[in-house]
C-alpha cells in the first residue's frame, strides 16, 4: 500500500501518528522524502535574517550594480504578462534539459488558469516578478495557501544573469513576506505534483 502524503512537513505530529499507527499493527514502513527548505516566518527576527542574506553571495553589491543599469522594482505580474513568463522560461532552458512541462500547451492553459482563480479562493497562484526599467528579469510562479507561499517555478533573463535576478527576487520576496500574511515561505523543489 502506497501513501503519498503531498505537502505533510516531517515535523508535524501527523507524521508521528501515521508512524504510531503502523507500529501498533506491526506495519514496517518505509518513508521516502523530499527535502524542501523553507522559513518559518513566525519563529525568525526577520531584520536579523535579512541582514544575514544581504551579505551572502554579495547580494547587496549586486543589487547596487543592477539599480545602476536602471530602474530596479519588484511586483505582482497582472495574468495578462503570463506570456512573457513563458517566454522567459523558454529562453531559460532554451539549451538545458527542462522536465518540467511548464511551457507545453496543455499546461499552459492550466497555468493560464490557476493565475485566473479569484483572491477570495482559498489557493492561489501569483507570478510576482523582478523588473528593470518594465522589462521583467525574474519570475517565480507561486501558490499561496492559507499563510504558505510555495514556490513552484522560477526562471530569469540569463542576460542578466551575473546580477543574480532570481535570487534578489527571492529576498524581496522575503521580505514582503510580514505584508501578505505569509507564515511559511516554502522554497519547494518546483515541478511537484
């Protein structure tokens, strides 16, 4: 018999009752997982861990040369720029290997869809995107759902590459984190289930 428990974090006490569970019927399992980083944005001084990443990787000297070339701004994309995110990622992988089926057809219109999907649902999926000068350089497709932000896909412009785009958008994303009432910020492993 096989489980497959999507989403269920190894620390929550639902991974200790399965357990329990299969033990009392003298079950062995055998637990296969993906490890996803994520923040627990409740459990963190968030102006400590910002100061931290600013100096890794030298982010901040890279976003001072970015902000030289132009103006520098971070942004919810509007459904109707989903294109030029498929653009982008198709560049992206233009000569890498991409399994991720994001940019077929049919997905397409799935991904055109979910980014429809009305703000009073419970799930919703964003594309929130680094621009410079209106020209977007990053993208990260997310889902949001209730206080959780999962990273699904995220692609740059490699032309810019040397600026590190995707991961200036992921410490704004950080960063705007208190604001849209993010709990945890799941980093993911992208094209999951």
């Amino acid at each position: 018999c096989i489980f497959n428990l999507h989403g269920l974090l190894s620390s929550s006490p639902t991974t200790n009752m399965l357990s329990l569970y299969l033990a009392k019927r003298k079950l062995k399992p055998t637990v296969f997982s993906v490890v996803s980083p994520y923040i627990n944005m409740e459990s963190i001084n968030l102006e400590e861990y910002m100061k931290k990443r600013r100096r890794l990787h030298g982010l901040d000297r890279r976003e001072k040369r970015l902000r030289y070339l132009g103006e520098v701004k971070v942004a919810e994309s509007m459904p109707n720029e989903i294109e030029q995110v498929f653009t982008l990622h198709d560049r992206h992988w233009k000569f890498k290997l991409d399994t991720s089926n994001f940019t077929n057809e049919e997905h397409k219109n799935f991904y055109r869809s979910l980014v429809n999907i009305s703000e009073e649902a419970p799930m919703q999926a964003r594309v929130e995107s680094l621009y410079l000068d209106n020209e977007m350089l990053a993208f990260s497709y997310v889902l949001m759902c209730r206080g959780r932000h999962i990273g699904y896909v995220i692609g740059h412009d490699d032309d810019y590459g040397l600026y590190g785009p995707g991961t200036i958008l992921d410490k704004e994303q950080i960063a705007n984190s208190p604001k849209k009432s993010i709990k945890k910020f799941d980093f993911s492993i992208g094209y999951e289930p």
